[in-house]
C-alpha cells in the first residue's frame, strides 16, 4: 500500500509507531546538516525529519525535492522537540528511512498555500492545482457535507431520487436553452434542461408521490459572481399537497441544515407577501438581517414648492443609523454612487439628524425643521442618523434604493456572513407585463397555478392574479423557489392561452404533458433549492465558485480545457450543420 496513515492524522498517541505516508511536497527546509520536509494531502500536512544519521544518500535527495513533487516515504513517528499548537500534527514529525519520488513536479505556476499569489484567471487555467489549496479543497468538503445533509433529511421523509433526461426538447421557459444536435435525426436538436419542470410533474402523474433530484440544469444567459451556465439544483415535488405542506417540508430542510452545518437553530421563519417586500424593501428576495426599511413620504414631503418631489409618484427615505457623522465630502459620494449607471439615481436628498435635536438636509431651502421632524418620525430616525431619499417613478426609485440600502449594509459592516436571517416571500403575481411588447409572461413558468378563486381574473384583469408560488430567501439572497402546479388539462390551455400561445403551439410545445393530465394527474407542488447559492451562503460568502469544483469564468469559457472550442469540418457534416458565423 502507498501509505499506512494520512497527513492530517497521526497525533502525539503514534510516537514510535513505523508509518507509510505519501503526498505532495509543500516546503523544503534546508538547514545543511538536516532538512525539514513538510508533505501534504487532503487530509492535512506532516512533517518529515532527514538528518545526518539518515541512510546513505537520503539527505541529500530530500534537498533536492520540489515544491509538489509526489513523494512515498516510510519512517517512525517522533516527538517534536519545538511544537506547533497552531498545526494538528504538530506534536509530532517522521524521521525518515525511506523516501520514493513517485512523480516529480514543474515549478507551479503560483504558490500552493491559504494565501496565495496567483490571480483568479491563472488559478482558474490551473484549476487542478488551485483544488490542492485549503480555500477550495475545504469549500468542496463544506459542499459535500451540504449535499449529504440534504439527501439524507430527504430520504428520512420519503423522498425518492430520481434521475430525469439531459437530452429534452427545447421549451419556452424563461432563458435560452442549451442546443444538442442529432446526428441520427438530421437537421433536429436536443435541448440542455433549465431545469427537470415537466418530468417532475409526470413522475407525480406517475404516482411518485415524493421526488427529488440533485440535478445539473443549464441555461444559456449572462453571468455574474453567483452564477454559471450549468448549475446544480436540489430539484422537489410532492403529490397531494397545497402550500403549506411544502413550506413545512422545505422549512425544516433549510432549519436543520443550520443546524447540522453551521451550528445554528433559528425558529420558525417569516412570511411576507411580494408587494410588501416591494414595499418595504424594494425587491422580492429582501435581506433582513439588519433594518433600513422603506418609507413612504409623498405625505409628508409634497406639500411644499419642490418639483423633484411632487412630480414623483413616489417619494422614499431610509434612515441609515449613525449616518449623520458622514462628511459632506462622503454625502457627495453617495450621491454619485447612487447616480452610478448601474444604480440609476438621478440624485438624492439627504437630511442629517444631529445630536442637538435640530436638522441639516440638501433641500433647507424648500423645507424648514418641523417639515424635516416629520420626515424623522416617519423613518423613524434617530440623533445620529442619516436620512436618505430618493423619488421617481415607483418600481425604479424601490430597486435604486434597494441597492442604497446594501450598499449602507454592507459598509456599515450589517450583513455579516455567521448570522442567517431566513424568510418566505409569498403570494408572487402570477404574470408580468413586458412594457416593450405589451405583452404578459409567467413571473415563474408557465405551469405556476393561480391562488384558489383568481382563474376567473385572468379575463378581466390578469396583473392583478397572485400565484400559488413562494420563494425562499436567505441573508439577501433567493435560495429556493417553487409553487402549486396546474394539474388539470382545461386550466393549463387557459395559462398557456393568455401567455400568447396558440392551441397549436401549446400542443406542439408540452402536447405530452396535457396529455398526461388527461389519465389522472394529482393536485401537486414543489421546489427547487439553487445548491451552488446555498451552500456559499452556508459557507459564508455569496460567490460561488470557489464551491464548485471546475467553474466557468464570466464569459463562460473553461480556461483550463478551452471551451468550448471548434470543431471540424468532418463532425459538422455528420451532423448536417452549415455555419455562417458573423464577425
């Protein structure tokens, strides 16, 4: 066997025990007359010991080893004459007796340590090297443990996983989909799944009863930090449930992975609706961690001869706590932060409640201090504190103060990584409106059902319609989401209908699905959990690919293996593809 015990293993209880190890070389420490070599795996690292009483030969092959060269070596296990508290094995070292060089290594082409001086697009091109380092070894070991976690709670309630298709048929669900090319059905395509939506529902059909599925989906659309254009769901359904049965499931999920994973118990967790998250937040996947609610303010600042104000439909201010120290040099920053293209703000109005009582804001000229007393009192400002507001058009000037408000968070140090704040957001409308087309589509998808008694509102006024749907979110951040399906053949050709699809197109599309709805489909519902986002949130931060083992970069290439990448001209034929590519 290539070794007998682990790097992260032998404690001071193995002194004068003969042991194997083997692993790659991290530092080699020549002091002439003897050298420290300190070998490392995933389990931890050791040190070995070479000295002039060593056999023939072996001090000087130890000064001559590399920085990740695999070695073999056997020894006796000793006790360290200066400890390391800091270090597992640091009681201990192994005076070698044999050493075998079992791969020599190339000088890496960054520092293999916690700290390294590599930059992420080099560390990305050597993604193999990067995984030997802590940071990302102990990140896909924390991910692991999340997923075992996950399967064993599911399996305990009498879920059943179920392994569902990569190669579907391409359906309008939202984003673009990933194309596959048939070389047996010439001229036709396989789709990569966003997710396993239809199957999930005819495994219901199928009686079931309780799926899941740790499944990779694809959707082809932009990039940013937490996502990749091939991620992993932890993918639900549940037959004969309403709303409740799947919040109490998914609820106790997420409550005991804080427990088993992080070490924290949390009570039961809150509901609010879309519009009041909009309302007091200004998005739908709010972080409650800390306070900075909304206000509303048209009350109580349109009355006075300001134009910015009351030609808004909406007037809104957070009170930040302890804003009021800022400078006028660091207002005016904020005001260009928030007039970032990014953000969108034409400006903001800020008030300064001062310790003596009295108030010092950008619009004094338009509004004396019992007006600015007002304004506290709503937001419930205190001495000390800032008054930001924005105004404009509703939905706009919410998601601009939407980002004020992370931003303060984040530099008031509010969002801090060891504390969950948990919440459900319910009742989501069940349509959006595209103002460009005029047009409305599933906020969801289109298999979402309308909240009991809202099928007829769909004639009359379909914005108004709330879905039986409700996301789950945690520290600011959509964790999970899903909703009651239409089970029934007449109320799907109804969403589909005021989605825009003819009868033709809608059989064309999910004709497989209306047709299983057709032999006895259950009432059915479920959820789908965004792993990569769950368990950087677990670990602590918010991006996710350190927790992932071999992650694309923004442009969604693989810098390590190159792809995607061409192919011949012999492969494009045996697929009966032409290609016209634009510059």
């Amino acid at each position: 066997m290539y070794r007998t015990h682990t790097c992260g293993e032998l404690r001071a209880s193995h002194i004068n025990t003969e042991v194997t190890l083997a692993g790659w070389v991290q530092r080699v420490k020549d002091r002439g007359n003897l050298t420290w070599v300190v070998i490392r795996d995933r389990y931890g690292i050791t040190q070995l010991i070479f000295n002039e009483e060593s056999p023939e030969g072996l001090l000087e092959l130890s000064k001559k080893l590399g920085r990740e060269t695999v070695i073999q070596v056997k020894g006796k296990v000793i006790e360290r004459e200066s400890k390391t508290k800091n270090m597992e094995t640091g009681d201990i070292e192994v005076l070698v007796s044999e050493l075998t060089v079992l791969n020599e290594a190339k000088l890496p082409p960054f520092t293999i340590e916690d700290e390294t001086d590599g930059g992420e697009d080099l560390r990305m091109k050597y993604r193999y090297l990067d995984i030997r380092r802590n940071p990302v070894k102990n990140s896909l070991v924390f991910r692991h443990k999340v997923s075992m976690e996950v399967r064993k709670y599911l399996s305990d309630k009498g879920f059943i996983d179920v392994e569902t298709p990569y190669l579907i048929k391409s359906t309008p669900e939202g984003a673009r989909d990933f194309l596959v090319p048939s070389r047996m059905n010439a001229g036709q395509f396989y789709a990569l799944p966003q997710s396993p939506q239809t199957f999930k529902q005819l495994l219901m059909v199928g009686g079931m009863d309780k799926y899941f599925q740790i499944v990779k989906c694809f959707r082809d659309e932009d990039l940013r930090a937490d996502r990749q254009p091939e991620f992993t769901q932890i993918d639900c359904e549940m037959a004969f449930v309403e709303q409740e049965d799947v919040l109490e499931i998914f609820e106790g999920m997420t409550r005991h992975l804080l427990k088993e994973i992080n070490g924290v118990e949390v009570d039961k967790f809150p509901r609010i609706t879309f519009d009041e998250a909009m309302r007091k937040y200004g998005n739908d996947k709010p972080d409650i961690r800390f306070g900075m609610e909304f206000v509303e303010l048209n009350e109580v600042a349109q009355h006075k001869d300001f134009k910015v104000f009351n030609d808004a439909e909406l007037v809104v201010g957070i009170a930040v706590p302890g804003g009021a120290s800022y400078t006028r040099k660091e207002i005016d920053k904020l005001i260009d932060w928030v007039k970032r293209p990014q953000v969108g703000a034409l400006g903001m109005v800020y008030v300064k409640c001062n310790e003596d009582g009295s108030f010092k804001s950008s619009v004094d000229k338009f509004y004396d201090q019992e007006d600015l007393a007002k304004w506290a009192e709503a937001t419930g400002a205190k001495a000390g504190d800032l008054i930001c507001v924005l105004s404009g058009n509703t939905n706009k000037v919410r998601a601009q103060l939407s980002a004020l408000r992370m931003e303060m968070a984040e530099r008031l140090g509010l969002r801090k990584p060891d504390e969950f704040a948990p919440l459900w957001v319910i009742d989501f409308p069940l349509l959006e409106l595209d103002e460009e087309t005029g047009h409305y589509h599933a906020m969801h998808h289109p298999f979402t059902s309308p909240k009991p008694g809202q099928l007829a509102l769909l004639d009359t006024d379909p914005g108004a319609v709330k879905a039986n749907a409700y996301d789950l979110v945690l520290n600011g951040n959509e964790i999970g989401g899903g909703s009651i399906r239409i089970h029934d053949k007449e109320t799907q050709a109804i969403m589909f209908k005021h989605l825009g699809f003819t009868e033709e197109e809608a059989k064309a599309q999910f004709g497989f699905l209306m047709d299983a709805f057709e032999y006895g489909a259950p009432p059915h519902g479920g959820l789908a959990f965004g792993l990569d986002r769950l368990v950087a949130i677990l670990g602590g931060q918010e991006t996710i690919r350190d927790f992932i083992a071999f992650p694309k970069n923004n442009s969604g290439r693989d810098v390590m293996i190159d792809a995607p990448a061409t192919i011949d001209d012999e492969q494009l034929q045996e697929l009966s593809i032409k290609l016209d590519v634009k510059s």
